[in-house]
C-alpha cells in the first residue's frame, strides 16, 4: 500500500463512523463547537494526505504537519490549565521516545527489519490511555508527541533522506491509524466502564 493511502482510508472510515452515529460524542468528547467542525477538520485533513510543499530546494515540508499543529493547538485550548503541565509532561516523553525509536533504524542497521518505531507508538498508546482520563487529553498528548517526534526527527543529522524533510506520508499514516486506534480504545473502555458501573449498581 502506498504512503499516504492508510491514512486517507481511516479518515474516511472516522467520517462513515461519526455519520452513521457510532462516534456520535466524539465532537463533545473533543470539546468542539459542533460536529461540523469535526467534519471541516476531517475533510481538511484528508486533502492534506497528498500535498507535499517544497519550502526551499533543500527544505519539503508535508502540509500534514500544519494540520498536526493546529488540531494540537485546538485540542490544547480545551485542557484545563490545571492539566496542562501534566499533558506537556506527557507528550514531551511521547515525542522523544518516538523520535529515539526512529533514530535506532537509522543508526543500526539490525533494526530496520524490525518496526521499532510502530512498536513504540503502539506502546505509547497504551500508556496514554493510562495517564490522561478524557479523550481530549489523551488526543493532545498523541498529536503533541507526535509533533515533537517529526521535528525532532526532520532536524536529526542521521536522517538518510538529504536536506530537511518535515513529515512524510508514512508518518502521517502512523499519526491517522494511532489516533482512529486510540479513540475506539477510549470508547471501548467508556463502554465497559459504564457496563460495570451498571453491574456493580444491581448487586
């Protein structure tokens, strides 16, 4: 499958979940205005998975990476300010530990046959889930981190790609697929919160 393509596929199947009602909260949960702004941001997201915008001859930059930082910018709005030293905290390990796992593959060559840097993501995932309670936060450290890991990683000395790149297709995949994995972990451990909340409240 070719870059890019993921992600365009889960944000269609995000778009086809929230109008048939499965994701119906998911606006709410984000703290947005109303589910056409969910909509605006998606479709504008969606446009950005194919353009690529060349800065300077030595300089690419992929306009998903502008879609990143300000759908983080709107998620941190949202977070309480009680909260946000704790998110900053959070998404700062996030970035770093994303960055480092990337930077094996191209230092030893042992690991590029090993998907080090999605192993991580996916471990990142799971511990976001257990150190931010709300959707909101949990988004903003994801998208956060993962801002700071692309950064990171376009001004790394080690990347192989010549000059500075700033975001790929392949991150912007990684970046959709984690975020459509995280939202329905968050609902599916809603649901059975609520399943033994119920239980519990008839013994």
């Amino acid at each position: 499958m070719a870059p890019g393509v993921a992600a365009f596929l889960s944000i269609l199947a995000l778009i086809t979940l929230w109008v048939t009602g499965w994701f119906s909260r998911l606006p709410r949960d984000l703290g947005l205005s109303s589910g056409n702004e969910l909509l605006g941001w998606l479709l504008a997201a969606s446009v950005s998975s194919v353009v690529e915008i060349t800065v300077s001859p030595t300089v690419t930059l992929h306009v998903g990476v502008l879609w990143l930082f300000f759908a983080f910018l709107r998620l941190m709005r949202e977070v309480p300010s009680s909260s946000r030293l704790s998110v900053g905290t959070a998404l700062l390990f996030f970035g770093f530990a994303f960055f480092i796992a990337g930077e094996l593959s191209e230092f030893d060559p042992a690991w590029v046959l090993f998907p080090l840097q999605r192993f991580c993501l996916a471990f990142l995932i799971g511990l976001t889930l257990l150190v931010a309670p709300r959707l909101d936060l949990r988004l903003s450290i994801l998208t956060g981190g993962m801002l700071t890991g692309i950064i990171l990683s376009s001004l790394s000395p080690l990347s192989s790609t010549g000059g500075i790149r700033i975001g790929s297709a392949v991150h912007w995949d990684m970046l959709w697929i984690s975020m459509i994995a995280l939202t329905a972990l968050h609902h599916v451990l809603s649901w059975a919160e609520r399943k033994l909340f119920r239980f519990r409240a008839k013994l």
